[in-house]
C-alpha cells in the first residue's frame, strides 16, 4: 500500500510518500497501526484518544472511507493509495 503524506505530516516523518507491505484484505485501521508502527512520532499528529483527529483527513484511492465505505474497517487492495491531510489554509 501506498501512503502519501501532506504538509507537517511529511515533515515529521521527513517523506512525502511510503509504501507499507501489507497484503490485499488489509483494512484503513491496519494501514494505519502498519504507517505508525513504521513512523511512531505520526501518530501523535493524527490520533485523538484512539481516533483520526477530527481535523485529519484520510482519503482512501481518493475518496473518504467514512462517508463513502466502512470506515476503519474498509478493506483496502494491496496496490491502494491513502493519503493523508492535515488542515490547510491560504490564498
């Protein structure tokens, strides 16, 4: 799986992109233990008491797993694309 990875959540991991080997029948919350199990420090920016940050968007071959799928337990292909956004302003 592939992850991409926006703005201060880049910076402290120090890259833009990472692919994680999880096989196909991997779901959003195993991608994600998989990212900060790799990048421990992330998780900090992205949970909340054991949850996405409600300022944090995680978007699944472009599309948001919790309006569009199962949530947490969406099962993702091997060759899926997740990305994630903190909040961004300007102009």
């Amino acid at each position: 799986m592939h992850w991409k990875l926006f703005a201060n959540l880049a910076e402290v991991t120090d890259q833009k992109e990472v692919d994680l080997d999880l096989d196909s029948g991997a779901t959003v919350a195993e991608a994600l233990d998989a990212l900060f199990e790799r990048y421990p420090e992330l998780e900090a920016e992205v949970r909340e008491d054991g949850e996405l940050a409600e300022h944090i968007r995680l978007l699944v071959d472009g599309a948001d797993p919790f309006e569009t799928a199962a949530g947490y337990e969406t099962v993702l292909d091997a060759d899926a694309e997740l990305a994630l956004f903190p909040p961004v302003s300007g102009g």
